[in-house]
C-alpha cells in the first residue's frame, strides 16, 4: 500500500503538464474547431512522418554501431564509444546551423575542398538527416548497455553452430536487444516530434513548429495543438509498451564479454564508424572550431566578448554542471518507484503512469516551463517561494527528461533474478536494506546510462531554462542561444565547443570509467 | 566512480543546489527586468544603469516572444517590473492582456510619436530598419530594386529570401497593410509567394545563406550583416536601402514598457528614463549599430540619419493587428 502512495507520488507531477494543457484548452473554447482544421491535419501527418521515419532510422544506425563497439574487434572501440555518445550534447538549434554551413552550397566543405555542396539543406530530407545524426544516441546508449550485461553464451553457442557473425546478430543478438531498441527508438520519436530549433532552421513545418508559430499570435491554437502533440505521444508511448515484453533473461556477466572477429568487414565497419562519428560530431564541431578560431584570431573590441575573455565561460559551464547533474540523480530516484510499478505489474495503473512519464519528453520544453510556472505560482507558499529558483529548474529538467531515465532503469528492474530476492525475502532482509545491497548494486549500470541521458540532455536544454533559471543563472545552453541570436558566431562556438567538452568529461567521469555501463 | 563517492557528490550538489537557493532568495529588492534584447547587446548598458544610479537588478534574457508569454503565464504574480522586447507586436499581445502600465507624457515625448504607443503603454528604444542585404558577386547594384514591389517581379524569380515565421518580417507586414491597404499586402505576400521565394527560420539564416550564395537576396533587418561582416570582412554580403518612403525602409523600435505588475514604479521608470538619455542611445548607435530614436544623437557608421530617410509613416497601433498578419501568411502559401 505504502508502495502504491510513493508511486503515485513520484508520477503525478508529470501528469501536471498535460492537466495545464487540458485546463488551458478547456478555458479557450472555439480553439478546437480552428485546431482541426487542415493546418493542424497537414503539420500532424508531417511530424508523424518525420517521427517514424528519423525513429526507424536511427535504431537501425543506433544499434549497428552499438554492436560494431560491444561485441566485435573493432579497432578503437574504446575510444569510438565515447565519440558514439558525444552528439547527443549538441544543442540541435547550433548542430543544424553548423551542418547547413558546412554543407550546403557555397559551405565551408565546398570553400576548403573544391567539392560542391548541397543544393540546399532543408525541408523534410534536410530534417531527417541532421536529426538521424543528432538522435542515434538515445538508441546506441541502451543498446550498448544492454549488450554488455547480456550473457555471450548464447552467442558462442550460435557461432560454434555455425553462424556467421551477421548470423548471429541476427537470430540472437537481436532478439535479447530487442526492448532496448525499441525503448531507444520511441525516445528518438518522443525527441523528434518535440523538437523546435532544427525543424524552423530546416523549414520542415511539423506540429511543434505550428506550436511556436502561434504562441503570441494565437495561444488557444498553440494549446490544442500541444494537446493533440501530447495525445499523440501518449498514444505512441502506450503502443511501444504493448510492443516490448520487457521480460528479458536476468543478466549475469560471466566472465569476458564475445568479441566476434570482423574479418573481411572490418574496413566496413570502420567506414561507418568513422562516418557517423564523422558527420553527427566531427563536422559540426569542425565548423564551430573553425568559426572559434577565427574570432579569436580578429578579437573583439565590445565588453563580455567570449573571444577576448574566455574565462567568462567557467561561471556558465559550472552551473551547467550543476543543474545538469542534479537533475540527473533527482530523474533517477523520482522514476525507480515508476520503474519497480511499471516493469512488474503490467495492470493499467501501470500503463498510465509509464505514458504520462514518458509523454513529457514529447512536450516542448516552452510548454513544460509555462505549465510550471502555472501550477508553482499558483501553489500555496512555500512552494510558491521556490519560483524561479534552482529546484524549479532541475524539476523542470525531471519532468521533461525523465523518461530518459524510465526506460533503462525498467530494464534495469526487470533484470534482476526474482530467485536472489526471494531468497533476500527468506534470509529476513528488509525491504530497504535489499533494495539498498542486493538490487541497487545489480541496475547500477542500468540506471547510470539513464541518468546520463538525462544528464546530457539537461545540458543543453534551451526554452525552460531561459525561463526558470535564477535571474543569473547562465548556462552554457543560454550564451549559445544569445551569442548565435545576434550572430556572434565565434562566441556561439566557444560555449558550444565547452559545452561538448564539459559533457564529454562528465560521461566519462560517470558512465565510462566506473562500471563500464556504457562502453 | 567507486562505491560511496557517488553519495558523496550529491551531497555537495545538494550543498551546492542548497546555497543557490538562498542566494536566488535573498535579492526581493532588485529591479526585476525580463529582456528579449540580448546580454551580448545591451548586458553592459544594463549593469551601467546599475552601477550609476545604484539600483540592484535582476535581468532574465530570453526570447522576446517566449517572455511575453511568460508575462502572460505570471500575471499579476510576475517578479517582472519591467519588459524590455525586441518588436511591437510582444507589446501588443501584452497590452491585450492587460499587463502594461502607462508610462508619463514627458517621456513619451523624448521620442517621435511614430516611435511610441498613443496610450502610453510602450515607448521605443533604439531602432532597426528594414533593408535587402545581397551578395555583391551575384547581383550588380545596378540591378537593385527600388521597391519591394518590384520583387514580384519575373527577374526575381526564387531569388528574394524570406522569413514568414520571424517577428520583424511580421512587423514590416502588418505596416504594409495599414500603410498600403489590405489587399495589397496580400496581393504582394502571394505573389512572393508564387514567385518561389525561398524561405528561411530568421534573419540570421537569410544572411548567411546570402553570403554563401545560396540566394542572392533576402528581406531582413540592417544590423545582421554588420554582424556578420564583423565576423568575417571578406563576405559578399551588403546592404541595399530601397527608396525613401518605400514600406521596405521601415524602422521598427525595439520597446520597453513598466509592467502592471511591478511593486516599484519608480526604478522602472526610472529605468525606462535611462535607455533615453543621450548615453543610451549613444550606446545603440555604436555598439549595436541601431537607429537612436531620440533626438540630436546621430547614427553611426553607413547608416543615413534617420531623418534623412523619411520612413514611411505610420502609426504605432497598426503594428498591434499580428493576427491578421499571421493569417494573411498564412494564406499567402509562403511558410
């Protein structure tokens, strides 16, 4: 019973952005009739498309390249691993902008080789291929994960029976990390039809984009349609759940993991390596490099530029740790009750609660920050103090990221063996003190590749942040945003280059060296 | 991270998130101003105004359309005193919900009356012209329009950059269907429209498509190409004014307002008296090379003195209508 209150109390503040929308929808009446009209119908078939054609894409890229570093001799898969992971900490608004200039024509690519750009970068295709690039890490992640702590013994005994290395990807590989692709995916689905910056900077005209269209102009309009974006999502999440059994074999890492022997494919397989870490990483962060050093090399004369004083960034990149990291370890322990509830019980509570945690990484992050601002100022006092302050923010980021938590750390739940419990049970061990030394230990790596994602994604959050954080509270997200509104592209760059280069640090410190979850 | 450091770092976070708290607490007094104008633009004008009249400040930067939305979200609730945005038609949708105090006559009048709301709701600030910046290799000056009518032309078929979506386009919209009528605004965005003009997410995005070369012109506002020129010198990227009098050349003012909200009038008037002494405005023309708005502080750089230019006049409250100008773009096919 005490486990159903804490349960409740973990999921019922992400229902509350999707109670802000229904009552904000309910006060505006003759919204509905404008929102259905085709210029919501034709921005929905387009975000479904763009949804599940980046979402198929990028599992099929996530997890190729998940295994090419898990489970063969990949040379430098140590050190791709990391790189995998990195483009999931480029702001999408400044990753797109730098892919336009890099590539299109007249770029920097056609500038520096000789070789003509794209005719142009845009519309649905110009979309799909820079988010493909920029959302594969929310699949490679669990994926890689999941590899790891999969037992290799079913693997050798297919490959002792003859298959080949695709083979066996295929018949075993596969099968055992089915959830984890299917988890990633929905995640990159969620992301894509969330996703404001990149879709208005490549003219793609999806659900969200409408969204922001309307804001000032029209809000009943803006509030349907973020109503019927969140249906969508809730409706997806609910599918995705009746696809994935989450119920794989429990884990047990017995000795070395399987290096399968690329042979032949190995120049393959390091071309596709190399190529994505190539253009979802190297490119972008060549562009802003290139465009960081030349405002370096120039100067610049106006007070607060980064150019001239680097050391301006230290402030905004320590409280982007901050936040970041707070969120991430508040993620973790506000959606493990969720967990235990949705990945043992498959009753309809359950199901309510996975899709109301999981249909918040689909809001746009705007939407998320009004709907806190509506229900804090109008909370009784002390928690209406907490406005604008720090624990406002990192609740924030809980409410929007922490789906990304929800989906390993069920995987995490569901991969401890029942028989250890029981006999915990039967050894008179409390509840605490077993979840505290027997499961805590075993979902350890689960749970840090979810509170990674969460972390990485806290980091470079744009929208609530620029309207919840501390008046002075500047993050490295935010001098992104301002320096690039104003085209102060060496100054974008710099934050952006440190932005990659804190993240990267801090998946290392947290995800790579302890435990190997990741890699 | 081994067994017991991971405790041992959250609980410095929690000291840490603790001690932001109380500081983020401790400031009620400050002058709260939400700004849609940039730290890198007016951040040193702002903690001028601080350290010279010794008022503490709370500024929240973001983006102007997203504040005002925020202000609306807050209510009578807001920390906020003071809105200072980048475009009238923020303004507008504030002062339709009822959130804008007025300010006193005296002030109003340091500015041209083209350059303030009548009833005193909001008053310009520093001012950005409308221009057609192209690329020199691709386009010779003599070949330059005169008028953005001229854009509809055969001869700029798919050649013309546009930004429906951004802010300032819609301004410069919503005076042409008050100065030109309705139906020929509407005329004209189809017609952009049906003749491929491509579009863009902003003015940043038209510029630097320009210099690329992916299109030889665009519609936007002055100051971008300064920026980008300061970036880079070696770009093709220029600026054309088109004719005096011509809708093309419209000025828009950035816009500050005292909220209905604020629990101290005074500071934000006060405020609000800073950003039109001659010091401020002195700041807009050189280091954000906008328009000063107030008399007797020239412009820098190329820019014509804003007299010189003659924008076409208009009246303040006709930038309020953006739902219709939403609309008619709507229409148009252009997005």
């Amino acid at each position: 019973m005490g486990f159903r209150v804490l349960v409740a109390a973990a999921a019922l503040p992400f229902a509350g952005p999707f109670l802000y929308l229904i009552i904000r929808a309910a006060e505006g009446d003759a919204a509905w009739e404008h929102a259905l009209r085709e210029r919501t119908l034709g921005p929905l078939w387009r975000t479904l498309i763009l949804g599940s054609s980046v979402a198929v894409a990028a599992a099929a890229l996530g997890t190729a390249v998940a295994w090419l570093v898990a489970r063969t001799d990949l040379p430098g898969r140590r050190i791709w691993a990391v790189l995998l992971a990195l483009p999931l900490v480029i702001p999408s608004f400044i990753g797109a902008f730098a892919l336009i200039a890099a590539f299109s024509r007249g770029g920097l690519l056609e500038r520096v080789t000789g070789i003509g750009g794209l005719r142009s970068v845009s519309g649905f295709w110009g979309a799909f291929g820079v988010l493909v690039l920029l959302t594969y890490p929310y699949v490679y992640l669990p994926v890689a994960a999941r590899l790891r702590a999969l037992p290799p013994s079913m693997e050798e005994s297919a490959r002792l029976l003859g298959r080949g290395a695709f083979g066996t990807f295929r018949t075993v590989v596969l099968p055992q990390a089915w959830t984890a692709v299917l988890a990633g995916a929905l995640l990159v689905f969620l992301y894509t039809i969330s996703e404001f910056g990149l879709v208005q900077l490549l003219r793609y005209d999806t659900l969200t984009r409408a969204i922001y269209a309307n804001r000032v102009i029209d809000p009943p309009v803006s509030i349907t349609m973020s109503l019927i974006l969140g249906a969508l999502a809730i409706a997806v999440v609910a599918l995705e759940r009746r696809l994935a059994r989450r119920r794989p074999g429990p884990p047990r890492r017995e000795g070395r993991a399987l290096v399968v022997p690329l042979g032949r494919w190995r120049a393959g397989a390091l071309g596709l390596v190399g190529g994505v870490v190539g253009l979802a990483l190297v490119a972008p962060v060549g562009v802003l490099a290139y465009w960081a050093l030349r405002g370096l090399g120039e100067g610049a004369s106006r007070s607060g530029a980064l150019v001239t004083n680097p050391s301006e960034l230290v402030e905004p990149a320590i409280n982007t740790s901050i936040a970041s990291l707070l969120a991430a370890a508040c993620a973790v322990a506000v959606v493990l009750p969720v967990a235990y509830f949705t990945a043992r019980g498959r009753g309809r509570a359950g199901g309510v609660a996975n899709a109301v945690v999981v249909g918040g990484f689909a809001l746009p992050g705007l939407v998320i920050a009004l709907a806190l601002v509506f229900w804090t100022l109008g909370a009784p006092e002390p928690l209406a103090s907490l406005y604008q302050t720090l624990p406002l923010l990192v609740g924030a980021y809980v409410l929007h990221f922490g789906a990304l938590a929800l989906g390993t750390a069920q995987v995490a739940v569901a991969g401890i063996p029942p028989a250890l419990e029981d006999a915990a049970r039967v050894l008179g061990r409390g509840r605490l003190r077993r979840l505290v030394q027997i499961e805590l230990p075993l979902m350890a790596p689960g749970l840090a590749a979810g509170a990674g994602l969460v972390l990485l994604s806290a980091m470079k959050e744009l929208p609530a942040t620029l309207l919840l954080a501390p008046a002075g509270f500047p993050t490295l997200a935010t001098r992104i945003w301002s320096s690039a509104e104003d085209a102060f592209w060496a100054d974008a760059s710099l934050a952006a280059l440190a932005l990659v280069a804190v993240s990267g640090v801090l998946t290392w410190l947290l995800l790579i060296r302890r435990g190997r979850a990741v890699a | 991270m081994r067994t017991g450091a991971l405790p041992g770092l959250l609980f410095a976070l929690v000291l840490a998130g603790s001690g932001f708290v109380l500081a983020g607490c401790g400031d009620r007094e400050a002058l709260t101003i939400y700004s849609g104008r940039t730290e890198n633009l007016v951040g040193p004008l702002l903690e001028q105004f601080a350290e010279e009249t010794g008022t503490a400040i709370d500024v929240r930067y973001g983006d102007t359309a997203d504040l005002a939305l925020l202000l609306a979200e807050e209510g009578d609730r807001t920390p906020a005193d003071v809105f200072f945005g980048q475009s009238p038609g923020a303004a507008a949708f504030l002062d339709k919900e009822g959130l804008l105090r007025s300010l006193p006559q005296e002030v109003l009048d340091l500015v041209d009356e083209r350059f303030h709301a009548a009833d005193g709701h909001w008053v310009g600030v520093s001012g950005r012209q409308r221009v057609l910046v192209y690329n020199k290799d691709m386009v010779a000056e003599a070949d330059l329009p005169d008028s953005v009518f001229d854009l509809t032309a055969p001869e700029y078929r798919g050649r013309v950059g546009l930004a429906p979506s951004n802010g300032s386009f819609q301004d410069f919209i919503t005076a042409m269907r008050s100065l030109e009528g309705e139906g020929r605004a509407e005329a004209w965005l189809r017609a952009m429209a049906d003749n491929d003009s491509p579009t863009y997410a902003n003015n940043n995005a038209i510029v630097e498509a320009v210099g690329r070369g992916e299109v030889p012109m665009g519609l936007v506002n002055h100051y971008y190409n300064e920026r980008f020129l300061a970036e880079d010198p070696s770009l093709p990227s220029r600026n054309h004014t088109l004719a005096d009098g011509d809708v093309g050349t419209l000025v828009i003012p950035s816009n500050v307002s005292v909220l209905e909200g604020t629990d101290q009038p005074e500071a934000a008037e006060e405020f609000v008296r800073f950003l039109l002494t001659e010091e401020a405005q002195r700041y807009f023309a050189e280091e954000t090379f906008e328009y000063p708005l107030v008399d007797g502080v020239p412009p820098v750089g190329d820019l014509p003195p804003l007299d010189a230019l003659r924008p076409p006049d208009y009246l303040p409250e006709q930038l309020a209508d953006l739902e219709g100008t939403a609309r008619l773009i709507a229409e148009s096919g252009l997005d």
